[in-house]
C-alpha cells in the first residue's frame, strides 16, 4: 500500500483504536484503582444508561430537540448578523475604526457570565438560551469575514479593474468567492460556541433541554446518566459541526482547507 | 495609424515616504501587430509603463493614445479602448475558486456571452496553450507554467488587438520558458496580435521581439531602441548565430552601464 493511500486510511484506523484505549483505561480505572462508581461510573453503566435511552428515546429526545432548535437558530443569527456587521466594517474603514475599541471590550468579556443576566431579561424559556447562542457564535463570524473581506488578493482586484468590471461582477466573482473561506472558518468555530452558550445557559436557568438532563443527573448523583448525557452532547456538537464542514466541502471544493484527507 | 502611441510620457509617484520619479520624457509609437520588448534593471520603471499602456496607472503628464484616441479623457478611463487590451500579470493571478475553463472564460463572462459559446472558446484556447485534458482543473492543480498558460489564454479570450505582458516567465524555468517562447512567437502570429512584453532576460527579448526598448532608471527613461532583423518564425538555434549574440551583447553593454 502506498503512502498516499495510508495516509487517507490513518484516521479510520487510529480513531476506533483511541476510542477503545480510552475505554480500556477507563475501565481499569474503576477496577484497578477502585475509584468510586460516584465519581467514575463504569463503562458498562453507562452503556446501560445509553441503551435505557435508546429503548426509551421519549424524554431525551424532546430535550435534544429543544438544545438543538436552541443552538440552530442562535447560530442562525449569529450567521446573518455577523455575515452583515463584518461586511459593512471590512469595507467602512473609518466606522471599523470608530468601534473598534467597542468591538474588543465586547468580545473579551467572559459571555457565559452575562448569561444569568439574559435569564432575568429573556425568561427561562427558549428566547434566552438562543440569544445566548447567537453572542457566542457572533464573535468568531464577524471577526472572520471582516478579515475576509479585507483579504482579498490585490492582484486579483486588478484583473477585475483590467476587464471593466463593475461592481456587482466584481463581487460575485471575486469578493463573494474570496470570503467564502472566511465565513465558514468562522461558523465552524461558531456552531460549537453557539452549542456552549445554549448549554450554559440550560444550566442556569429553566427546566427543558440536554443540559437542563445534566443538572438534573447531577442533582440525582447519578453518575451514570450524566455520563450519558455528556455523550449525547458530545453527539450533538459531532453532528452540527459536520453538517457545517459538510456544507463547507459542498461550497467550497477548491480551498486548501477541503482538499487532502478526510477530517479537518 | 499606430497601434499605441505614448508622448511625453512623465509619471511621479507621492507616498507618505517619498516621491519617485518613475519615468520620464517617455515616446513611443507602437505599430500593429509590432512585438516590442522592454528591458532594462530592476525598478527602473518597466511595469509602470506597461501599466500605463493598460489604462491602470494614469501618466503625471503626456498621452496615451490607442489608434489615434486618447485613453484618458480627464479622469475618466476610456473603457471602449481598454477592452481591446488583453494583460498578463506577473503573477499568473488565476482565480482558485474557478476551473481552468473558467477562468479562461471569466473575461468573456463579464461580457455578457452565453454559456455555451464562453466554453467552446475556452476549449478552443487550451488546444492553442497546450492545456487540453485540464480544461475542468482547479489552479492549485496545475504548474507554474501552466498557471502562466492559462493566464496567457484569459488574456486571449476576448481576441485583443494589443496583448500586455509582464515578465509573464520570469518565474519558470529555463526548458519551459524557451518552449513558451516558441508558443507565445506561435500565439502572436496566430492572433496577429500587437505585443509587448516586459522581461529581465535579453535573449527572450532578442528572441521574441521586432524592437527592443531599453530603459535607464532614475529617472526610467528610454535609454535606446533597437530593431530586431530575424525573420519569423524563429527557431531556437538563432540564438547561437553571431549576429544574435552581437544584438545581445550590445545590450548587455547598456545595461552594464546603468549599473
Ligand atoms: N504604486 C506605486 N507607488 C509608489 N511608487 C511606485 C509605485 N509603483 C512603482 N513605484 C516606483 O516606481 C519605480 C519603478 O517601478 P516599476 O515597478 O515600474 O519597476 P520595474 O522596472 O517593473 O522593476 P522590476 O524589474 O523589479 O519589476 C520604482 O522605484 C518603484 O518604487
Ligand atoms: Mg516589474
């Protein structure tokens, strides 16, 4: 086998190894070490906690659906208002200029300590975990296309300008394509962000969603279950991020990042 | 009528920094279907008056002119005589996001033509650049040379009486860049297009071109202008004739002196 090809096969092989490494330390941890079942429960509870779930997927499912229409439409936000605020400051030099002292204090503010803030204004319901998604999301994606923007190659404007191009052609054939790349570096860091925030938030406040299984398995000290929801949304971050790098690798089939092996 | 024409030619570039006197006094008639080679050192000004022949760059003082009319009127660029003009950048300055016939095409696109009859061209063009079987690659895919090429095909696509070049090899090695000699020679004489074309290398100069014009920098200035006699099409072994290597070495000669 050549190289080429290995290299291509690499992570399928090494993934499933390192999974059952991970579960093989795991496991000769509770026994070996004898740490207690409350602090490390065993593998195999926890596949019986995950194998109640699927017999039972009622309860688990409504509240996965609740943090992922959380997340989803957060980030949905974040897509669109970040896509825009980056876009008009990559272009407006002197309004950039103007907020960009704003824009740093905004964005190194600790947001997950705002959230208990959002709760008292937006409720405990759904409206604050999404809002909450929608600023954590927002910050990577406006930063990332602003940079976009501002990155497209100059040699490339001047073909533009040496064919007559107007504006509208210049940027459906040069701004658009250039920034794409940007866009998705940022909603690939977005999507995750926008499932902490509406995590975080299902911790603090109201009673519905997988983090809200967490709180409550944790009240319960069943050790079990919080391993299992833990995993579930572990599941759930997978998923999302893949549906975005897939989109990416629908969209963008000419960049670096999509070319070459198979995870990036 | 000449093809281009270039009077009294004077360009200052200001920066915060410094004020370059980049060319000066500068007169030229180009003549259809002319070769011109420019040479002369580094920042002495070459690419600046090929960008003033391209209508991106706009002269401090004097005129440019294509076929009697002048490509400025005030600011104002006359966009009808830059269509005519076919550039190739140093860099090849492909777009990554298209395929080969794509960027091939992306001229005849912002023109407005159909689909179809942008990639029958774009075919078309590849069998003349030698890039047949790559029409649907992306860039990345492809060569220095053959990222050049297909720099040289965009520029043709929309058959432009004067084809701009800036020293479109310079990054390809020896072997290729004698061989894209002989296409380019080849694509000149097909096209019956007007060229000029920058380069730092005398025997591509000599080789290529029906006059030489020699820069001088600071400020650039045209320091000669020599004719080139071979008749065409020129073959690779011209330049081991004596009468080649005298062109040559007179040249030479002047650019050692502005060093
Ligand atoms: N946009 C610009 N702004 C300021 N100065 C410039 C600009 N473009 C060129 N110059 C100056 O004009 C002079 C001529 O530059 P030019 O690029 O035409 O040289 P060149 O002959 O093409 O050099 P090379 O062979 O290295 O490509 C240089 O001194 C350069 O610094
Ligand atoms: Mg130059």
């Amino acid at each position: 086998m050549d190289r080429e090809r290995f290299m291509k096969l690499l992570p399928w092989i090494s993934t499933p190894l390192l999974l059952i490494v991970t579960v093989v330390i795991w496991k000769l941890s509770t026994t070996v070490f004898e740490i207690s079942p409350f602090v490390l429960p065993p593998p195999e509870a926890v596949a019986q906690t995950l194998l109640e779930f699927s017999r039972q997927p009622d309860t688990w499912l409504v509240h996965a659906r609740i943090t992922l229409v959380e997340t989803v439409v957060g980030f949905g936000f974040a897509l669109v208002t970040g896509v825009m605020v980056g876009a008009v400051l990559g272009r407006i030099f002197w309004l950039e200029l103007a907020v960009r002292p704003l824009v740093v204090a905004l964005q190194v503010i600790p947001k997950v300590a705002l959230i208990p803030l959002f709760v008292i204004w937006f409720g405990f319901g759904i409206t604050s975990k999404v809002i909450i998604a929608a600023i954590l999301a927002f910050f990577p994606i406006m930063l990332n296309v602003l940079l976009g923007v501002r990155s497209v190659e100059p040699g490339h404007r001047e073909v533009m300008r040496s064919l007559n191009a107007n504006r509208w052609q210049t940027f459906s054939s040069l701004d658009f394509h250039s920034t794409l790349p940007y866009v998705f570096a940022g909603m690939e860091v977005g999507i995750v962000l926008a499932l902490i925030g509406a995590i975080v938030g299902e911790y603090l406040g109201g009673n519905e969603g997988l983090g809200y299984m967490v709180v409550v398995s944790l009240n319960a000290l069943d050790a079990p279950r919080l391993f299992a929801v833990i995993i579930l949304l572990a599941g759930l971050g997978w998923l999302l991020f893949f549906a975005v790098n897939g989109i990416k690798r629908l969209m963008i089939p000419w960049h670096e990042s999509v070319i070459e092996t198979g995870i990036s | 009528m000449p093809e281009l024409e270039l009077v009294g030619v004077e360009k200052i570039f200001e920066t915060k920094r410094a004020t370059t006197h980049a060319l000066t006094t500068i007169n030229l008639t180009i003549e259809r279907e002319e070769f011109i080679a420019i040479i002369g050192q580094s920042g002495c000004g070459k690419t600046t008056l090929l960008r003033i022949l391209a209508g991106l760059v706009k002269p401090s003082e004097g005129a440019v002119r294509a076929e009697g009319r002048s490509l400025w009127d005030g600011a104002v660029l006359d966009t009808e005589t830059v269509n005519k003009l076919g550039i190739v950048f140093q860099d090849p300055n492909l777009f990554p996001w298209y395929s080969v016939e794509d960027n091939i095409a992306l001229p005849l696109k912002l023109r407005g033509v159909d689909r179809k009859t942008r990639r029958a061209r774009a075919h078309e063009l590849c069998d003349l650049v030698g890039l047949t079987g790559f029409e649907r690659a992306y860039p990345r895919e492809l060569s220095g040379g053959m990222r050049q090429r297909t720099a040289i095909a965009r520029a043709l696509s929309y058959r432009p009486a004067v084809l701009l070049l800036d020293e479109p090899f310079g990054a390809l090695d020896a072997m290729t860049r004698e061989r894209m000699n002989l296409e380019l020679q080849s694509i000149a004489a097909a096209t019956r297009a007007t060229v000029v074309l920058v380069t730092h290398s005398i025997n591509e100069a000599v080789f290529l071109a029906d006059r030489i014009v020699l820069l001088s920098p600071r400020p650039g200035r045209i320091r000669s202008i020599t004719r080139v006699p071979f008749p065409r099409p020129r073959e690779l072994d011209l330049e081991t004739q004596p009468e080649f290597q005298n062109i040559a070495r007179e040249l030479r000669h002047e650019l050692d002196e502005d060093a």
